[in-house]
C-alpha cells in the first residue's frame, strides 16, 4: 500500500527554517502502531494523520518518533497547509477534531494560517522538580507548570546560551520543559525553547502547543492580550498570537519542503 506523504516547514515563510513536520491525509485510520512506525520512520519532531469527517471537519492525531500526543500546534498548522495548498480545499476554516477537543484553523487574506486553541495556564511552582537544574544547567527565577513546565529567564541572552542536558532532562515528569524570556528587541514580545527528550524530542524547533501556556502567562504579565513571539532554536520560527478567554489564537506561515509517497 502506497500513501501520501508531504514535509512541511511550519512557523515560517521560508524553507529551512520553522519546525519540520510530517502530513499523511490517510481515507481511514490505520491501526496505531502502524501510525507510529510511521512516525517513527519520519524521524521527525511529529507527524500528522488526518481523516475526513464531514464537510469542512477532519479528525486527527499526532504522533513523535516515540509517542502520540494529546496536542501538537506545528503539525496541525502543517496539515492545514496541505488541505489548502495541495488537497483542493477553500472553506475560511478547518475544522480538526482530536484528543484536546475541535481545533479550528482559519486563513487570513495574506496567506497566514491562525490556530485557534484552548489556553492552558500555568500555576506557580514552589519548587524546582527534581532534575531541572541539572538539566538545564541554570537556575530559573521563576518555574511554573501547565501540560509542560515553564522555567522562566531574566533575558534571551540567557534562553539562548542553555546547553541542557538531555539526559537529565529526561527525568523531570513532564512532557516537555519550556525555557523563555523576554525579546530582545522591540518587536518581539518573548522568546522561547523547547526541550521534549521524554517524548523523543531534544529540541523541538518552533512548538506551537507550547504557546497555549506561553500567551496567558505572558498576557497577564505584559498586561496586553496581542503578542508576538519567537522561538530561538536553531531553526527559529515566528508566532502571532492573541489571548481571547480561554482560547489562543496562535498565527503561523507555511511552505512545502516536499510531497511524495511512501510504501508500508
């Protein structure tokens, strides 16, 4: 049996650059660990698998080479891509359904695709989790805890220079941890970094899931609900977001690295 395949750069205009995701448009679901294989394969920070559901409705489900995830921002604004650039689609809005509920993606006029996700924030720590220190390799001012766990820097000079340990990181009982700070310059709001080795993912390039706990952290802390972020990885990639109640809306581009098959 042969499959579609696409790679997609997600968070950016540009190949080379975003967070690389794969996207399989599959007419039925395969069995999970087939799925997983797949992912695995991939070798990627995720890869995508959506169905149709009925008019502008698709379920779908995220894996990483290691494991499925409840949420994954880059690989949905990737499959969106493919519905809209490749798949025929020309409705205003996707609607995806999966594990954390509909998640509805919308096209601007300029080509931007918007996320529009639940917002998840995070609660204060008194104490630094076992292993973080370590890990990371600095010492936080602040550590806070939503799905991921959030350490928080004076500056991005500071996001830019952790040289963590995957190792121990891998020990801290969460999915990922997110390092962040406020930007550097004038129009970026906060900076980032993502570290996921629990779920397979050393440094995951441009997270979008993370952002459903970044934005109300930081809206409430900017004291402003529209904020533009960047993620500092290697790769790099560029955020709009908005915080609307309990929801985030977290704006990204995207562009086709390639489109094959592959044989499983």
């Amino acid at each position: 049996m042969t499959l579609p395949i696409y790679q997609i750069d997600a968070f950016s205009d540009r190949p080379f650059a975003g967070n690389p995701a794969a996207v399989c448009p599959l007419p039925e679901w395969l069995p999970t660990e087939t799925m997983q294989a797949i992912a695995a394969e991939n070798n990627l920070a995720e890869t995508a698998f959506f169905v149709p559901k009925t008019g502008h409705e698709y379920e779908i489900r995220w894996f990483t080479p290691a494991v499925e995830v409840e949420l994954c921002g880059h690989a949905t604004l990737a499959s969106a891509h493919v519905l809209y650039q490749h798949l025929g689609f020309t409705g205003p809005e996707i609607v995806f359904q999966s594990a954390s509920g509909p998640l509805r993606v919308l096209r601007e006029t300029d080509g931007r695709l918007t996320l529009d996700f639940p917002s998840r924030p995070p609660q204060l720590l008194a104490t630094h989790p076992d292993g973080l220190l370590d890990g990371l390799g600095a010492t936080p001012l602040q550590v806070l805890a939503g799905p991921d766990l959030i350490a928080l820097f004076a500056n991005e000079a500071e996001v830019r220079a952790i040289q963590p340990n995957q190792a121990q990181l891998a020990q801290v009982e969460y999915r990922g941890i997110v390092v962040t700070a406020p930007a550097a310059d004038a129009e970026t709001d906060f900076v980032s970094r993502f570290f996921g080795p629990r779920v397979g993912v050393p440094e995951d390039p441009v997270t979008g899931s993370a952002h459903t706990t970044l934005v109300p952290y930081w809206a409430a802390k900017l004291g402003k609900t529209t904020l533009k972020a960047r993620q500092v990885s290697a790769r790099g990639g560029e955020l709009w977001c908005e915080l609307r109640g309990e929801r985030v809306l977290i704006g990204g581009y995207a562009v086709t690295y390639l489109h094959g098959e592959i044989a499983v």
